[in-house]
C-alpha cells in the first residue's frame, strides 16, 4: 500500500486521516474497516473500527502487523467493488486526491534520526573541509537527533529560514518504524519498518557549520524544518530498495542523481545499532543521510528565495517543496 495523511474540512474543524492511494483516490482506512466490520454484522463497527484500524496515522502505526493486515483487507473491500461506497451511516470513505490536502505521511513522529550512511556523500563533505573520513564512522553508523516538531509536509512551502545565505537541500530515503523493540538482531530487523517515504532534510550550512565548530550540533542549522512524503509505501511494494534511484531537481533542473544501493549502512544495521540497549517505537523516523551528490554543499551551489526543489524516489513518488520568497 501506498499509505497518507490526509486532511479534510467539515464544518466542526479539520481532521486528519489515515488513507491508502488507489490511482487518483484516497481510501479512508478508518472508514474502509467500518464498512468491512459493519458488512460482518458487527454491532459497534465504529468503535471497533477505531480502536483496530486507527483514523491517525502514529496510532495506526502503534497497531503493529494486525493493524496493517486488517487494513489491507479492508482497502481490497473498498476497492474491489464496482459501486461508490459510503460508510454505515453515510460516511465519505473514498476522496478524490485533488480535493483533499496532502500533510507528512507521519506528521508527528515521536522521534527523528537522521543518519550519515552514504560513504561517497561524507567523503565529499570531509573533503571540502580539508579533512578524510573520520575512522569512527567505519565502525557504527552515526546519527544525529531531529526535531520532530518542524516536520512539513509535501503541500507546504518553506518559509526562508535564520538570514542564511546556504540553504541547502538533502536528498533522502527514509523508513518508519512499524513495531516497538529493543535489542534487534540485524537478521530482524526489516520486521520492524512499516515503510519507506522521501525525507528532505534542509540545512542552513553556514549556521551548521558555525554550531559543529564548537563539536556539538547540527541544532538550529537543520531544526527549522524537515520535509517528508508524499506516501509511506509498505515493504512489498519495493522488490529491491537497492535498485532505488534518488534525483533531485531544481526549477526542473537536476541538480543531483544517485543510486540508494551505494549506501554503506543498511536501514537493517541502523535498526540494530539503535535498539541495542533502548527501545525504538512506532512511527520513529530514520533517514538515510544524503546520497553521494545529493546536495548542493558538494557543488557549493545554494538554493534562492522562490525556488522549487523536487526529489523524486519512485514507486514514492516526488516531494515537491516551494521555498517562499524572503
């Protein structure tokens, strides 16, 4: 499935939802499990419904492997009809994708890790600052905590932040966290991902770079905003993510193109680093780190007021994002 967080109007306020894209629609999870329960005959099918297939993403993702399943079921009720749907009590169930807006697959994640996984992108990067590859990031992947209270989504624009004069892109892979564990072997760890979106880190370089001198950070040089979307697609619709590739474009030029199978370390050894001694929990964030040329500090090339920046990882799809004019 192709998973969003989808935000509808009514006249009590705005609300968002958990939904599946099938071709130009958008299935209201939630509803969908309704339907399917009260079709079964379930006496209380909203209540259930609500507790087994959440309408929230974060809560929908906190159901685990049975959540998922009754949602899959759920969506083939829907979809596999040759009629329009409604719920039982006349509940909107299916949306057409142009008529609702857009957020972050996991708007409120309750975490954010953001990984430097790509030997050919810290290669460039070290190089530029006059230094090699620190040893230490052969023997672990490193990371750095987000904020996961400025994710956007892929409808919204990038207000320009801080006075910087390097606003950068980052182009990512990112996986969500679909089970709570701790103490992950390696082996199991892809038991653990719910899904895999577009994460485009921004990145205020000139503020990063004046922070990392004192050795701590990236803080505000990156907090002020991190793009994700548009879709979390499930594991079985990407046979083999290392045949991803990433592209990233600006005003419809590309500016940078790579390949997701030149990664160093795997989603799999993140998952396993991370859990050794702490639990990790649904609906947590890990990017990838950019790939090798994926921004424009290896070119020393800058984004400007009113640009467009499109990532593009298919079967996701593109993360388009218009940063605002100063």
């Amino acid at each position: 499935m192709k998973l969003v967080t989808f935000q509808v109007s009514t006249p009590i306020g705005k609300f968002a939802r958990v939904g599946a894209l099938h071709h130009e629609t958008i299935v209201d999870l939630n509803m969908a499990y309704t339907l399917m329960l009260a079709d079964n005959q379930e006496s209380q099918p909203h209540r259930l419904a609500g507790a087994e297939v959440p309408p929230t993403m974060k809560e929908f993702l906190e159901g685990g492997p049975s959540a998922m399943d009754k949602a899959r079921k759920a969506f083939s009720h829907v979809t596999e009809r040759q009629e329009p749907v409604q719920g039982p009590e006349g509940e909107t169930i299916v949306y057409q994708a142009d008529g609702v807006r857009l957020l972050a697959p996991i708007p409120n994640p309750p975490m954010m890790r953001d990984f430097i996984a790509f030997e050919d992108h810290i290669a460039a990067t070290s190089k530029r600052r006059g230094q090699p590859i620190p040893p230490e990031w052969y023997k672990a992947p490193v990371y750095y905590k987000g904020n996961p209270l400025t994710i956007i989504g892929p409808q919204d624009e990038l207000p320009w932040p801080l006075n910087t004069t390097k606003l950068d892109y980052e182009l990512e892979l990112a996986c969500v966290i679909g089970r709570r564990g701790k103490d992950i072997s390696v082996n199991e760890a892809s038991q653990y991902i719910a899904g895999y979106t577009i994460m485009n880190d921004f990145s205020a370089r000139d503020v990063q770079f004046q922070e990392m001198a004192c050795r701590l950070g990236p803080a505000k040089g990156k907090d002020f905003a991190t793009v994700l979307g548009p879709c979390l697609v499930t594991p079985d619709e990407i046979p083999d993510i290392n045949q991803l590739t990433m592209i990233a474009r600006i005003n419809g030029e590309v500016w940078s193109e790579g390949r997701f199978g030149t990664i160093h370390w795997s989603f799999a050894q993140m998952i396993g680093h991370v859990s050794q001694g702490e639990a990790i929990y649904p609906g947590e964030v890990f990017g990838s780190g950019t790939v090798g040329g994926g921004c424009g500090l290896e070119m020393d090339r800058y984004l400007k007021p009113g640009d467009v920046v499109e990532l593009e990882i298919q079967p996701i799809g593109i993360l388009r994002t218009r940063v605002k004019e100063a």
